[in-house]
C-alpha cells in the first residue's frame, strides 16, 4: 500500500520528526491527514476529512 503525504500543519505536539520546519528544518510533510495544513475534519460522527478552498501561508517556508 502506497503512503499519502500532505503538507504538515506543525500542529502535532508529539512528532518524532528531529528536522520539522516548525524547528528550522527541511520536513514539511506527514502522512496523518489530522495534521495536513489543507485539510478539515467535516463530519465528525463520520470522520470524514475534506481539502480547504485556500491555505494560509504562515509558518512554513516557500516550497520547492
């Protein structure tokens, strides 16, 4: 099975990731769609995930 990567919020207090962006690294990505920086929960009974319209672009450094 194929892994899902989305841009990371930074928002995940527990990340084991030692070079995440939030901390000056180059990690801008997780594969927790709770975490994805384009994405909101819409139905919580269900715990469906849907992309958002526009992102806000603070917190993370340009993209490559």
């Amino acid at each position: 099975m194929r892994k899902i990567f989305y841009l990371c919020n930074g928002q995940k207090e527990d990340c084991k990731k030692k070079d995440c962006f939030i901390n000056g690294g180059r990690c801008r990505h997780t594969t927790d769609v709770r975490y994805a920086k384009n994405f909101k929960k819409n139905n919580p009974q269900v715990g469906t995930y849907w992309e958002k319209e526009t992102v806000p672009n603070h917190k993370t450094a340009s993209e490559d």
